[in-house]
C-alpha cells in the first residue's frame, strides 16, 4: 500500500510541475482538481478503516475535487479570461525554479528531525515541494485567479504534511480548515467579479491604483 | 630595412620551430641558479610548453604571409612584440622565482597590449586595449598579493618545492582566493572574463590566436602552480573550481552564440572552453579530497588533454578567420557567405576545427570531454550523493549550444552566397597562409584518431600531481576506452570513406542536372532571403536571454510606405561590461573629477605635498 | 556471433519498416487504407534509381552531409543494445560516443542545409539543433539514473538491466525515465508534437525542411538513416519500457522485433491524435522532459 501512496505523491509533485508549466486557467484548474482528489485517496492508503477516515476521504474529495474547482471555473467564465498572459516570470524559468525547489525539499525533508516510519515515505518532501510550488504560484503570476490557484496548491502541500498526522488531528481542525478556504473562495469570488467589473481586467499589479497618494 | 624585418621574423620562426625541439627533449628538472632565480622544467611547464611552441610556431610562418613585412609599415612594432610576448610566456613557464615571475608576467601582459593595440588608429582596438589593461593590472595586483603571502609562509621568493606547503587554514584560504582572482582573470574565467571578447576581436588574428591559445592558459598554469606547492587542499576549492567552471562554460557558450563578430564569437567561445578545462580541474581536485581516484584522475586527464586540444582546434579558428578577414574585409558574419567555393582549403580546415571544438568525434575535442563524461557518469553509479553526474547533461547542453554556435559560424561564413557586395568583390583564395592551419588541423585529427599519443604525453602530468603511476586499464572497474575509441573513429572514416565511393559511383550511372536552390516556387530569390547567423542562433539566444541579452532596436513604421530611415538594429550586450562595470567606472571617475583639483600645475604646491606626506608620515611613525 | 549478425540484419533490414507501420496507423486512424507497409523500401530503391538535381549553390558539404550522417547512425546502431541482446561493440562510457555519434549527424545535416542558401532550410537548421540541444541533456540525465540502478557504465548492461521486477520496485521513477525518453523520442526523430513529417507547409517543418533541396541517392540515404535513427533511439527506450526476457535468444529477437512495431504503432497513434505543438511551446515540452527525468533520478537517489 506504501508504495501506491508513493507513486501517488510523485503524481502530485507532477501535478505541481505542470501547474507551473500552463497557461491556460482551465487546465490549471483541472490539475488542482485532480490534486485535491488524489489527496483525498491518500489517507485511505496509510491509515486503517474508521468512520472518520471516510468522512475525511469524502469530504476532502468533494471540497477540493468538486466544489472549489467549480467556483474557480464559475468565475473564470464569468470574467471571461482564458489564460494567464503576462507572468512576472516565464514558464520555463517558473518550472525550472519548481524543479530545483523540489529538489530541495528532499533536501530538506533528509535534515529534519522525523520519525523513521515516516522517513522512507514521500510525504514530507512532497509537502514541502507543493507548498513550495504554491508559493511560486503566488508570487510569479499576475491573475487574482491564478492567486486563488496558488493558494489552493499552498494548502493541499499543508494537507499532505497534515495526512502523516490524520490519527492525531481532530475532524474539527480539518473541518473548520475547509470550511475557512472554502469561505475565502466565495470572498475570492465576488472579489474577482468586483476587480473585473471595476478595472476590466484581472490584473491584480493594477491594484497598486487604489493606494493612497 | 624591410629585408630586415622580414628576416627578423624569419629568424623569430626559426627560433620558435628551434624552442619546439628543445622543449621536447627536456623532461627532467633542470635547475639553473642565476643570482636568487631558478627556472626548471617539470612535466606541468612541459604540457603547457608543447602547444606553446607548436602554436607559436606556426603563428610565426601564417604571419609572414598574413601580416606582410613589405607592405605594413607597423610590422616591424608587431613582430617584436610577437617575439617578446612568446619568450615573456616561455618565461613564465621556467621560473619558479616569484619576483622573476610577476616580471615575465608583466611583460607578458604588455606585450599583449601592445600586439592588441597594433591597429593604433582604430577606436575600438584603443577602447578594447584599455579595457584589457585594466583588466590585467588588477588581476596582477592580486598576483603582487600571493606572492607577498607566499614570501611571508616560506620567507623567500621561490617557489616552495610541490606538495610542501601547509600553513593555518584562513591564510591557505587567502592564498587560493588571490590566486583564484589573479590567475583566472587572465584564464578569462567568468565573472573576471569582461576584457576577453573585445581584446581578442580587435588583436591581428594571428595574435589573438596565441592570445587565446596560449595566454589564457597561462591562468590555468598560474592555479594548476599555485594548487601543486600545497600539501592538502580545503574541500571548498575544488567545489568553486567546478561551479566557476560550469558558470563559465554554460555562459561563455551562451554568449558566443549571440554574436555576430566572428572573432568575437571565437573569444566567446574560449571563455566556454576554459570554463571546460576547469571543470575539469575542479572534478580533479574534489576527487583529491574525497579520495575518489577515478574523479581525480579523469578530471586531470580531461583537463590536460582539453588544454592542449584547445590550443590547437582554437589557433586553427583563429588563423581561419583572419584569412576570412582579408578576403572578406568584414567581420560580421551575416554579410559574409559561400566562402567556400573560393577557398576550399580554409573551409575544411575551419570545418574541421569547427568539429573539434563542439567535441565530435573522430576529432580531438572528443577525447578530453570524454574523460570529463567519465568521470561525472562514474560518480554518477559510484557515490551516495552523487552532484557530479550533473557535469555530464551540463556537458551535453554546453556542446548542443557549441553546435548551434559553429554550425552557425561556418554556416554563414562558408556556405551558401555572399550576402553582400563586400563579401563578394574582394578577391580572395586560400594562399599560403593554409600551410601552418594545415599541421594544426592535421594534430586534431592525429590526436582525435589515436588519443593514446596524447594521453601518453599527459601522464607523467597526472602522475606529477597524484605521486603514483596512473594505469588507465583498469580505474576501480572502470576502463578508459581508448582503443575502442580508436577503432571506432577509425570504423567511422571508413564507413564515410565507402559511403562516399560507393555515392560517386551511383551518380555515374545517373542523370544529374544543375539549377538554382528550390526557393519554394518564389522565382525571384536574393542573396538576402538566406537565414543570417543571427537568426539561426536568435531561438536559443532568447531561451538564455538572462545572458547574452542582446539589444533590438526595432523601428517604428508608421504610414504604408515607412522612410527607408528606419531600419533594425541587433547588438549582443556585454551583460558585465556594458551594464554593471561601464556605469560603475563612469561613475568612480565622476565621484573622483573633484580629484583633479589637486594637478593644477604649480610647482610649490606640489612641494607642500610633498612636505605634509612627509610630516604625516613622521607624526605617525611616532 | 549468430546474435551479431542478426543484430546487423535486424538493424539495416527493419528501420523502413517502421516508417510504413507508422503511416498505415496514421491511415487506420483516418479510415483510410493507406500505402502498403512496404512502401518505405519501395520508395527508398526508387530513389537510388532516379538521377540527382544540384543546386548551384551547394559545395562538397551538401553532398557530404547525408553520408556523414548515415555513417554516424550506423556506428551507433553497433553500440546500442537490440532487444536483450549485447551490442556488438561495449565499452565504459559507451553512451557518450553514441549520444556524439548523433552530434556529427545532425552537424553535418545542418551545414548541408545552410549549404544551399535556402532561408527555409536554414530555418529548419536552427530548429533542428535548438531543440537537439535541449532534448540532450534529459537523455543523459536518463542514462545516468539507469546508470546508476545497473551500476555499470556500458549501454549494452545498462539497457538489458531493466526488468519487471525492478518496475515493480521502483515503478514512479521508471515511470518518470520513460515518459522522459518518449519525449525525447519523438523530439530527435522529428515526428509530432514536435515536427510533422509529412507536412508540405516549409514554415511549420523541421526535418523535412532541411533537406528539401537533396534529391536522388541522397534522399534514399537521408530517409533510411532518418528510419534507422527512429530504431536506434526506439531501442533505447523498448529497451527500458518493455523490459521482458524469455530467455530463449531467438525468441527474444522476435520479440523485440514486435514490440519496435508496436512501438511504431503507439508513434502513429499519438500523430493521429495529438497536434503539432506551438514552436515556442516546444522548448517548453523539452525542459519538462528534462525535469521529469531529474525527478525520476531524485526519486532513485533517495
């Protein structure tokens, strides 16, 4: 079963990879989708059966597989955008720049101080590598939609770290955690449709117009 | 007078083919005191000595046809200099006196200016010239630094016996890092490598031929000394050895592609080769310290190898160009073109060279990266961590980038027509000047054919530095293929050779029919509608824009029939020259103007200078 | 011995028809019959049957470049492994000659083109070695990691190490090694996403382009050393994705001799399926396959 897991992990690493290397939102989108859905099966992986790891399983795999993708491409639609046009940095430099940070997650998933059972698995430098790519996402990118895909990113690398604790973490925290990106997606939405009503266009660089001269 | 000249440089080429055959037979040391001096020969001074006078020697025949004594009047200026530089570099190699070394350095660096600025009338060569002095002064000022050091661990100027030198770890640090500045300056290791493409664009070719030949490697002699007089190495030496090395290899190659001056794309180019020959190095000196034989031992080969295949391939270029030069008298390659229906010798020769510096095999280039390949795959299988092996793709992308350069190079130089007027009304044939590209040409392929000659030459180097025999049979499981390679390269001229008879066979029994190149039905196709080299190389110069970043003015049309003013202009930039050192110079000499105040010309205030430095200086002494 | 003559025979004798498995999937796919799977062979004795057109242009390097290029194929055909098979020729650090051996090719079809002083094939020149030259360093980096799990440094032990066992072990990283070769695949032998073979369109062409201008035996060497190339490199990566033995030598050659045609199958879908990318996506595509080959050696490091 570990090694599924594993081969899963490098799916999401991949996942990330490609998020960095496209341009058009959709796709992007339907990447983070099939993210969220595949960190939905990981803890059915690694932990044993309970009511709770169902829970867990279901409700993840329907707020980052099903609802928040749709929010995102609802909006997408409505703003009437396609693709992330003019990046702060390339593609190819932003994937190049993913790759070396996920080389040195493993680096830094060898220094720290962990559990041996949790050593030989990918979990830890696949989180950091994903929160990471998150990071790459928000700053490089121009779109306040490709900011609400960057964090999402920035949040299923936390949910992997998370998953080698899912026996010790309360359905609360993770619940609430939901809840909370769930409700900053609907913010982020009706923020998106303003900035698009407003300025015509989703740049978010153009927001440094509503500073105080 | 004009025999006279003429006759001092035949005599200079004498003395040189002479030097050839001495230097051959000197293996041993050969301690001569003179006063406080020493100079010997050891294998290191030898494997630098050998494509020295080879180099030299042919530079000194191409010369006599290239730069006419009858016909210039400055040769008399440049053949003395071209006299000077050799011995100054010859000396250079011999002593082991660091006074008597930082002299032979200088007159060394001089010479060269002087050979570059030969062209006195020419702005860009004055500029090129300054630059180069500036360059080369400071990096002799960190020279001044070592030597000063070194005299203060051993307490006198010679140069501490190999492998005798240990001393606290800061001043061991101090010591590598002067000398790192210093000698890889003049190596043109990057980021010290700023004054290289315009000296060697606007030196005579046969000159920067040696220039990249032969003086660059005198910085790789300087830190291959300075590395040899110590008992241990830190870890960290080897390691920036490398990823200067890289840095230089990847970005000198990038920046060559960019360029639209030939010669500048050669002087680029070295920048690259000698970012090779340090990787090398560097791999050596990790191997030293981790006791990894195989790294150690394949990188010093590599290195080695590539230093001697690097002034050969590298001259012939040289010499190649300035053949192109006279006949097309222009330097901009994109409006040369189909030079090689008219010199048909030069373009195999540069072809030829053109294979070797890209590393393709059967041709010399191939046999030293090949050790360096080695050396990376093993650590690659072999240790836990394995960092090296990532010499090999950096290897590969550094030779995918060399082919675009020098398909591009000889491409538009040689083949296809001429681009313009120039290029096509001066006369042009190979001359004599091929004779001496001919033997270094023909070393290439005798070196690339059986690498074994070479290798053999190379070891007692290896072994001078490893202090034990060196069999390359058998390196901890790993053999050194080098008679397959052999046959192989042999294998492969053979099958070209049959292919080729059996083609010319074919096409007697066939119709053939000549016409114009098939424009795709446009019917009436110009010289101009042909790729320049600057489009073929503009798809990777923007994919490493962060590098060689070139300027594009682009006009600005405006109306249906725009003036004929506007036109479009591409510049590769200097990324370190023109944009950071340029506008820090400038801006040193305006914050010092106020300086100037100080020479007004009047005598007794000088003289109070004088006095207040002198009462200062009391003050303080007390 | 008998390995090394068929090693031969298969190596000069299949590559056409691969081309022709190749163009009758396309067919298959577009609901049409298609030519005969012969065709290659039939087109390629046409050719040296028919008589040569030169440009004025051109010197000894346009009628050298095709023949340079064939010499190199073949001497890397010698060095690859068929197949379970040893190669005829092994040493340490083969796969650097066999990565070179290509080098030579493609710098001789390249100054070939810009032989003729067309603009066209010297647009298709540059394509040709920018992109060889971002394919380059993932086909080392692969080599390095399959390198590293054989632990030798002959391609002939490297590329008959992989089996179904070490796939069930280190299946992700494996995984990773293949697509990354199949990329590079299709990028060297000029086929879609990356180039379209069969395109008449100059502007949009790589390979093709490049040797517009050669005609007669000159063409019959470049198609056949373009078909050997395309077995050459297909070998590697059979080699590494279908890594079967059955233990008897015969039947391994048949095998391998399937799954090359297979391999020519799953070429002809993807053409049938995908589209030519974007030229300034391309790039794009050959640093993703370096990245994932990096990847796949980060995962078999740790």
């Amino acid at each position: 079963m570990n090694s599924l897991a594993d081969q899963l992990l490098v799916l999401v690493m991949l996942i990330n990879l490609i998020m960095l290397g496209s341009s058009r939102l959709i796709f992007s989108i339907r990447a983070v989708a099939a993210q969220g859905v595949i960190l939905g099966i990981l803890p059915g992986l690694i932990h044993p059966f309970s009511l709770h790891l169902t829970g867990i399983t279901a409700s993840v795999i329907l707020a980052k597989g099903i609802i928040i993708p749709y929010l995102i491409s609802d909006a997408v639609h409505k703003a009437h955008i396609r693709r992330e046009v003019e990046p702060f940095i390339g593609y190819v430099p932003t994937l190049f720049l993913g790759a070396v940070f996920t080389a040195l997650a493993f680096v830094f998933a060898e220094k720290l101080p962990l559990a041996p059972e949790h050593k030989e698995l990918l979990f830890v430098p696949a989180s950091i590598a994903t929160l990471l790519t998150g990071f790459l996402i928000l700053t490089t990118r121009r779109k306040a939609i490709s900011q609400v895909i960057g964090y999402l990113v920035l949040e299923n690398g936390i949910f992997v770290f998370g998953l080698l604790l899912t026996e010790a973490m309360p359905f609360m925290v993770e619940a609430g955690a939901l809840l909370d990106l769930l409700v900053g997606i609907f913010v982020m939405g009706i923020v998106i449709n303003q900035i698009s009503q407003e300025f015509s266009s989703l740049d978010t660089s153009r927001l440094r117009a509503l500073k105080e001269e | 007078m004009l025999v006279l000249v003429a006759s001092s440089i035949g005599w200079y080429a004498l003395f040189c083919l002479l030097g050839g055959t001495l230097g051959g037979i000197y293996q041993l040391d050969w301690p001569m005191p003179f006063g406080p001096a020493l100079f010997a020969v050891d294998p290191l001074s030898a494997l630098f000595l050998f494509p020295l006078f080879l180099v030299s020697g042919c530079v000194a025949l191409y010369s006599l046809s290239y730069w006419p004594a009858a016909e210039r009047s400055d040769s008399a200026r440049l053949t003395l200099f071209v006299g000077v530089f050799t011995a100054a570099m010859v000396l250079v190699l011999l002593v082991r006196n660091g006074v008597l070394f930082l002299m032979a350095w200088e007159l060394m660096a001089l010479a060269a200016y002087f050979l570059l600025t030969t062209e006195q009338h020419n702005r860009e060569a004055q500029k090129a010239g300054t630059i180069y002095l500036l360059a080369t002064h400071s990096g002799t000022m960190a020279l001044f630094a070592l030597f000063s050091l070194l005299h203060r661990v051993t307490g006198s100027f010679l140069l501490p016996a190999p492998h005798s030198l240990s001393t606290s770890v800061t001043l061991e640090a101090v010591i590598l890092v002067t000398a790192l500045i210093g000698f890889g300056g003049k190596a043109g290791l990057m980021p010290l490598h700023f004054w290289l493409p315009g000296a060697h664009a606007n030196a005579p070719s046969h000159v920067s031929a040696m220039m990249s030949g032969l003086m660059l490697k005198m910085g790789v002699y300087g830190i291959l000394r300075t590395v040899l007089l110590f008992v241990d190495l830190p870890g960290w030496f080897g390691w920036l050895l490398l990823v200067l090395g890289g840095w230089s290899a990847l970005n000198g190659i990038a920046l060559a592609a960019g360029q639209r001056d030939l010669k500048r794309l050669l002087a680029c180019s070295s920048i690259e080769n000698i970012g090779i020959i340090f990787i090398g190095i560097g791999m050596a000196l990790v191997g030293l310290q981790t006791g990894a034989q195989v790294l150690f031992i394949c990188g010093f080969f590599g290195a080695f190898l590539h230093i001697v295949n690097h002034g050969l391939f590298k001259s012939v270029l040289f010499l190649g160009s300035g053949v192109v030069l006279h006949s097309s008298g222009t330097r901009e390659m994109d409006r040369m073109g189909g030079l090689a229906k008219r010199m048909p010798v030069t373009a195999a020769l540069f072809l030829v060279a053109s294979l070797a510096i890209c590393g393709l095999p059967p041709l010399n280039g191939f046999v030293g990266e090949l050790f360096l390949y080695l050396g990376a795959l093993y650590d690659g299988i072999a240790s836990p961590l394995p960092v090296l092996a990532l010499v090999a793709p950096l290897l590969a992308l550094v030779g995918g980038m060399a082919a675009i350069t020098f398909v591009k190079a000889y491409g538009t130089i040689f083949l296809g027509t001429a681009r313009s007027t120039v290029a096509e009304h001066r006369h042009a044939a190979d001359g004599p000047m091929v004779g001496p590209m001919l033997l270094l040409a023909v070393c290439c392929l005798a070196i690339g054919l059986a690498p074994l000659l070479l290798v053999r030459m190379v070891a007692p180097v290896v072994r001078f530095y490893s202090g034990a025999d060196v069999n390359l049979a058998d390196l901890g499981g790993l053999q050194i293929p080098l008679m397959p390679l052999t046959a192989l390269n042999l294998l492969l001229l053979a099958l070209i050779v049959v292919l080729a008879v059996c083609y010319r066979l074919r096409l007697h029994g066939l119709p053939k029919a000549a016409s114009a190149t098939w424009g795709c039905a446009y019917q009436a196709p110009s010289p101009r509608i042909q790729y320049t080299g600057t489009s073929f190389s503009e798809m990777m110069v923007n994919l490493v824009g962060y590098v060689a970043a070139p300027q594009r003015l682009k006009p600005v049309l405006a109306g249906f029939f725009p003036a004929r003013t506007a036109t479009f202009s591409y510049r590769p930039v200097e990324l370190l020259l023109d944009r950071v050192l340029t506008p820090l110079f400038s801006w040193i000499g305006l914050a010092f103007s106020y300086m100037r105040r100080l020479q007004h010309g009047q005598l007794h205030i000088y003289v109070l200078y004088v006095f207040a430095t002198l009462f200062v200086l009391m003050i303080w002494a007390h | 011995m008998i390995d090394i003559i068929i090693h031969c025979t298969v190596a000069l004798l299949l590559p056409p028809l691969l081309l022709g498995v190749i163009t009758k999937t396309k067919a298959a796919f577009a609901g049409r019959i298609g030519a005969p799977l012969l065709q290659s062979y039939y087109d390629i004795f046409k050719l040296f049957r028919k008589g040569s057109v030169f440009s004025t242009t051109t010197t000894w390097v346009f009628r050298a470049g095709p023949l340079v290029t064939l010499a190199a194929t073949v001497t890397a055909a010698l060095l690859v492994p068929l197949g379970r098979h040893n190669a005829p020729l092994s040493f340490d650090g083969d796969m650097v000659l066999f990565a070179y051996l290509f080098g030579l090719g493609r710098f001789f079809t390249t100054a070939a083109a810009l032989d003729t002083g067309s603009s066209f094939e010297g647009m298709g020149a540059a394509r040709e070695v920018t992109f060889s030259c971002l394919a380059e360093p993932t086909l080392f980096i692969a080599l390095i990691t399959l390198a590293r799990m054989s632990g030798s440094l002959r391609l002939s032990t490297i590329l008959t190490y992989p089996s179904p066992g070490l796939w069930l072990a280190t299946g992700a990283s494996m995984l990773l090694l293949v697509a990354a070769l199949f990329i590079i695949l299709l990028a060297e032998n000029c086929r879609i996403p990356f180039d379209d073979p069969t395109t008449h369109l100059e502007l949009t062409m790589i390979h093709e382009v490049m040797v517009l201008d050669h005609s007669g035996p000159a063409f019959g060497v470049i198609l056949y050393s373009a078909a050997l190339k395309l077995l050459v490199l297909g070998a590697v990566f059979v080699n590494v994705a279908l890594p079967v033995s059955t233990g008897d030598s015969l039947e391994d050659w048949g095998l391998f001799v399937v799954a090359m045609l297979a391999l020519a199958v799953g070429i002809g879908v993807v053409e049938s399926v995908m589209a030519r990318l974007r030229l300034l996506r391309i790039p794009q595509l050959l640093v993703g396959a370096t990245i994932l080959s990096a990847f796949g050696m980060l995962l078999v490091l740790r």
